[in-house]
C-alpha cells in the first residue's frame, strides 16, 4: 500500500496548485517532472482533475512552484475548490461557441469534398474560404499550446494535431494555387489534366472532432467530480445562534465552539455538536446514504449539513469549520483524487514518450511511402493518419477519472476510500477480519432475557426495576428502563434512591424496597438467592451478558440479562462478504462460548477469541504468516494498531478518530453491509480503470500501424481517436450509477 500519500507524515508540508493550459496526458507528465526537480519535493499532477499534490519536509515556497509551473508553458494558481468549478464552467462556454462556429463552416467543405455533385465551380477555392477560419481560428487552442511547448523544448498531443491540421491545410493550399489556372467547369476539373488533390475536409474534419472532443472531455469532467461539489454545497450557510439569551442569525463562519444554536424542523444542522434540549429524528442520508432516520435527543451526538426532520433541537457546536465531520469527509475524497493509482504509472511512463515517438513513425511513414513510388498523395495521406489518431488523452484520463467518478459515489453512498492505491489492496485480499464489539455487535445496551423465579411476575420485574434503574446513568440501567418503558409505557415513582459504585441500586418503588446489583449487593444486605436463579447468572454471564438480580421482599426475585446484539444487517453482510470470495473471522476478547455465540448468529465459521486489545495485531500478523491477504473492520481505539497492520484496514463510521487515521476505509454509516458496498464499489473501480487502460493502449496498439498502412484515411483517423477519449470518459461516467448489490 505504498503510494505519494503513504509517504506523507503530519511533518509534511503540503500545497496544491491549480494547473491550467494541459490538454493531455503529455503535459500533466511535463509539469510533474519540472514540480519533482525542485530540491525535497515529491509531486503528483492529475491530468483529469488539473490538480498538482506537492509534498516536502520543509516549508513550501508556493512562487517557486508556480515559477516551475509557468516555465514549463503552463499556468497555475493556489488551489480553492469554487474558483476551479467557476473556470470549469468557462472551460466549457468558450469551447461549444467555438465548437458551434466550426462546425458550421466545416459541413460545407466536407459536403464538396464527399458529394461529387456538389463541387461546382471553383469548389476548391470555396473550401479554402470556409477552411482558412476553421484551420487558423477554430484550432488555435492547439496552435498555441504547441507553441508554448517548442519554445520550452517539449512536444504534446497538440503537437501532433497542430502539424497534421496544417500539413493538411498548406498542402491543400498549394494544389489549388498550383492549378488556379484550370479551375473551370461544374465538374472541378482543370484544364490542365485533373483536380488538385486537397485535403480541407481533413483539416477542418479533425479540427471539429478535436474541439468536440474537447468540449465533451471537459463536460465529462464536470460531471465526475459532481459528487464532490454536492457534499462541499451540503453544508448551511447561516446558523441561528443563542447568545445572552438570544436568537440571532449569524454566518456560519461566525459560530465558535462551545455556542448553543438552535435547529428548526426541516433546518440543516450548521455544525457539528452535542444536543443540548429537544429530541428529533434526523434524517443523514445525504451524508451517510441512510434513508432511515435517526432518533436523538440530550447528549447524543449530531453530525452537520444533515437534516432535523423532527422537533425543535438546540445543540452545542464541539466543531467548526475545517474541523467538522463534512469537512474531513472531504478532504479525504479530495486526496483520494488527486492521488494516482499503481496501474497508472505505466500510462504516466508511456505518455511522457509517446509524442515524440508518434513524430518518428510519422516521419517514416511518409519516407516509406515516397521511397517505394507510392506517390506524394498516398505518403502524406498516411503521414497525416498517423499523427491524427495517435492519442494519449485517453491514456491520460484512463485513470483519474474512473477514480473521481469511483469515490465521489463513494462519498454519497458513506464509503470513503483515502487514496487510490487501495483499490489494488480490495482485490487481493482474501480474508476478512472483523471485530465484534461496534462492527458486528451495535455497542449498544439491550435487555435480552428477563428469568424470574416461579412465582414471580416478570412484567411485575421490569415495573418496579425498570421504575428504580431511571434513576440510573449506568448504560444498564438505562437499557432496563428502556424496556420497561417500552413494556409498560409509563414509569413508578422512585423514592430513597442510592447507589452503590460497581454494586447496584436500591429505593422505595410501589411501597417496596426494590435492590437492582449484584450479588455481593444482595450479600451485603442478607438476601437469599435461588440456586435457580444462580444458574441463570452464570449462563448469562458464560455468554459474555450482564447479568442484574432484582430482589424485593428479602429474596432476589429475578436475573435482567443485559447484552450487546448483532446489528440487524450484520447477517446478510456476512453473507456477502463469503460471496466477494472472502473468509470472514471473529476476533474478539470475548470467552470462547460468548464469541461463538455471536458467530453462530451471524454465519461465521471462524473465530478467535480471548484476545486482548494489545494483542489484535499480532493475531492480524499470524494470519499474514500463514500467506493470507487480511483486511481488519473495526472502529475503537484499541483497533488502531490492528487496522494499521492489515493489508486492508476498514474503520467504522461510528468509531474514533484514532481508528479511523489508522484505516484505508472509512465508512461513515454504522453498518457492517457498508464493509460490502466498500469492496464492491472498488473493485468496480479498479475493473473500469483496467477496461479504460486496455482499450486506450489496445486503440493505439491497433490504430497507429493501420494509419502507417494508409489503411485510414485521416478525417475517419481524427474521429476514431475523439472517440477513444470519449470512450474512456463515459465508461467511467457509468460508475455514478453504482448500486451495491445486496
């Protein structure tokens, strides 16, 4: 899993630079290389997302790079997320207006030259007129760029364009003014023996191709990093804060933490926070992909930019700013893009040598053709073909974009994969390993088992327990009282209460004093307890459950088991996970009968147990020992050591921050079937960034020799290669319509 990111510790600085001027795979190759010869930096430039990742060990001089940057021919700026989307939608005005204008101008030259009817007299010389525009005007993008990059000594994909548009033009050129003496008649031919063999179709075909090509790729582009721009606009933009016990309206960028503010139903939560007064349910699918909502109340936690579908919340902001839980979650998918994948370096190595090769087999090609007598026509034909449909664009955008499309829908869906070498590592592993308590298990205190002695009531057990533990802050004393209010709907008044740290509770409930603990509480108060009741103790507790004895009346009347339950989905998810190919095991610090109990629910086979935190990643170890590829699914802190050994380290969204720094995957819903989408979805990735690479090189692989061949003529040539650019593009569009099979 070693990658640009892997190497980056929190000593490093880091900029990024907006790269503008690179129309191809070639110029981002260019500017990477001119950005890594500067002294302690290590630099990524990403064709598709016109983005430059600059790391080093000292402080960053941001003049020094973008000085690098603009000797290579290029532009570049600070990076800021609005500023890139306002230039990319000027990047698309200027190229369809462009693109509109020359195709206008071009249908009627290739109409004359394709329509034998058509050419009326002195046909060339209005080919001439309608191609001189297109040729000079509608291709000076390309014109330009190529000579911004001889001046600097470099050749790109505009290169190649440049020189075979007007080799086409100036050879059609100089046929018509070579034969302006015998254009007559309504059949074009001259009196001097035949037509002037012109090529303006070519020239002004390929130009609109390109620009086609162009408008649709920088559309595309648009499009794939849609997902991103959607999560940044998620956020509010005003917050409706008290202060001297008042509600005011402020700038979001005004709130401090520590501030109270209130949330309306319907209302975005501002920030991140701790609700304060109210309960509500709050709906996180725009952030999570959860379509059912959440309920909340005093104390629990809320994420900003979801939505309070409920009542009336005021909650205390504990994040603002960068700080916030939308805020990472993007600056996690931003570094997930700008980074490159393994199986982009060869595309990176081919595109930095493939211009001027491209130029070589040009160069051959017409001395081929001319030295076997072929004839000037059919040499410059294949020589033009050439330079036309050689194309490393698509080989440039192969990659990021199938990986801008792949981890913006991740980040809607709640997935967030930290950097693309990742991809590789969700192949290849083969064995799961998946902690119990938070990942399988919800964390979350329920009663599973009321077992009362014969003649007791166990509705009677909950009424008055459940009544006494609502005096309780203990998590088990708050999943009893939960259970009596969800049995009985309403609670008993409670008088006299005390508690006794690690021992239990007692008061006067209903006239009795009721006593909820352990046994050493019924010890100390002399109360009898059944061998009956003994036995139900010790298999809950066996199970890894919390046992509680109820007792009134002198004599423990009851044992509450309290436990932790297997998520709902955490079946089906395992299920999945077997289907992916992978072997699902246990690992937990549980006994081995509480452990297995839990597997046996869920479909696991195996488990190891009795495993102290510290010792989590040495069991991850063995398993690599034994030549198994593992990722780790956890979410504590006592996890992190664990998922940093792994291959594949997976945290759960409900985890710590801990956990979720030592991971590849964050997943930010709590749902173990997210573990599968997450595989899913970049395994897809990585076969569509394969389909793309495969058919970029394979096209050119095919094309190049075809063209040498003079097997293609040179308007067909430019738009089988608009057309491999466009493949690449909308393969990977195809990824936002990723839906996890379940």
């Amino acid at each position: 899993m070693s990658s640009v990111n892997d190497q980056v510790s929190h000593e490093q600085h880091e900029v990024q630079l907006h790269i503008t001027g690179m129309t191809c795979a070639s110029c981002a190759a260019h500017v990477e290389k001119a950005l890594n010869q500067i002294d302690g930096v290590d630099a990524s430039v990403n064709y598709a997302t016109e983005r430059a990742t600059v790391y080093s060990l000292d402080e960053l001089d941001e003049s020094q790079l973008i000085q690098a940057v603009i000797q290579t021919g290029y532009s570049a700026e600070p990076f800021q997320a609005q500023q890139q989307q306002e230039q990319q939608q000027q990047q698309l005005t200027a190229p369809r207006n462009r693109l509109i204008a020359c195709s206008v101008l071009t249908i009627p030259v290739v109409a004359m030259a394709m329509i034998p009817a058509l050419q009326v007299a002195n046909w060339q010389w209005w080919s001439l007129a309608l191609a001189t525009p297109v040729v000079f005007w509608g291709a000076y993008p390309f014109h330009r760029a190529t000579w911004m990059n001889l001046r600097h000594g470099k050749a790109t994909m505009d290169t190649l364009i440049s020189i075979g548009t007007l080799s086409a033009y100036f050879w059609s050129l100089s046929e018509v003014l070579a034969n302006q003496e015998g254009v007559t008649g309504m059949d074009g031919m001259t009196g001097m023996g035949g037509m002037p063999e012109v090529y303006f179709e070519v020239a002004t075909a390929v130009t609109v191709f390109l620009l086609a090509g162009r408008y649709f790729e920088a559309r595309a582009k648009q499009r794939s990093g849609a997902a991103l721009r959607a999560l940044a606009d998620l956020g509010a933009r005003e917050v409706a804060v008290l202060r001297n016990g008042e509600e005011l309206r402020i700038p979001i960028e005004e709130l401090q933490v520590g501030e109270q503010f209130v949330v309306r139903p319907g209302e975005k939560l501002s920030t991140d926070g701790i609700v304060v007064e109210g309960r509500s349910a709050i709906d996180m699918s725009l952030l999570t992909g959860e379509s059912i909502p959440v309920e909340v109340g005093p104390g629990d936690s809320v994420t900003g930019a979801t939505l309070n579908a409920g009542g009336r919340l005021v909650v205390e902001a504990t994040s603002v700013g960068s700080d916030t839980a939308l805020a990472q979650i993007s600056k996690l998918v931003e570094q997930a893009q700008s980074g490159k994948a393994p199986v982009q370096r060869l595309a990176d190595r081919v595109a930095g040598v493939f211009v001027p090769v491209v130029l070589l087999i040009a160069v051959l090609t017409l001395a081929y053709w001319l030295l076997t007598g072929a004839g000037a026509e059919t040499a410059f034909s294949a020589a033009v073909a050439v330079l036309i449909i050689a194309c490393p664009c698509a080989l440039g955008l192969a990659t990021p974009t199938a990986l801008l499309v792949g981890t913006g829908r991740g980040a809607q869906l709640g997935i967030l994969i930290k950097g693309p070498e990742i991809l590789e590592s969700t192949r290849q592993i083969d064995t799961i390993v998946l902690d119990k308590t938070g990942t399988i298990t919800s964390a979350k205190m329920v009663l599973l088992q009321v077992a009362a002695a014969d003649s007791t009531d166990s509705d009677q057990v909950l009424r008055l327990v459940g009544a006494l533990e609502a005096a309780s802050e203990h998590p088990v004393g708050r999943a009893i009282t939960s259970a009596a209010l969800d049995k009985t709907g309403a609670l008993l008044e409670v008088t006299e209460f005390w508690s006794e740290q690690g021992k239990g509770v007692t008061g006067q409930v209903d006239g009795q004093q009721v006593f909820a603990g352990t046994q050493a509480l019924m010890a100390e108060n002399s109360i009898e307890l059944t061998a009956e009741l003994i036995a139900a103790q010790d298999a809950a507790e066996l199970l890894g459950r919390t046992a509680v004895l109820a007792a009134w009346g002198g004599v423990v009347q009851a044992v509450l088991v309290i436990g932790d339950t297997p998520r709902p989905s955490s079946s089906e998810a395992i299920s999945r996970l077997q289907e992916l190919g992978l072997v699902p095991v246990l690992l937990t610090g549980d006994n081995a009968t509480a452990a297995q109990t839990v597997a046996d629910q869920v479909g696991i086979t195996q488990v190891i147990s009795r495993v102290l935190p510290e010792q989590k990643f040495k069991k991850i170890k063995e398993l690599q020992e034994q030549g198994k590829v593992v990722a780790m699914v956890g979410d504590g802190v006592n996890d992190a050591a664990a998922l940093a050994q792994a291959d594949l380290g997976i945290a759960m969204g409900s985890g710590t921050d801990v956990a979720i720094a030592a991971s590849d995957i964050t997943l930010v819903r709590s749902d173990l079937n997210a573990v599968a989408d997450a595989l899913q979805l970049s395994r897809r990735t990585l076969r569509t960034i394969k389909v793309n690479l495969f058919w970029a090189f394979g096209y050119n692989v095919a094309a190049i020799p075809l063209a040498a061949a003079g097997l293609l003529d040179p308007m067909i040539a430019g738009a089988a290669m608009v057309l491999s650019s466009v493949f690449v593009l909308t393969n990977s569009l195809r990824l936002r319509r990723f839906t996890p099979a379940v």
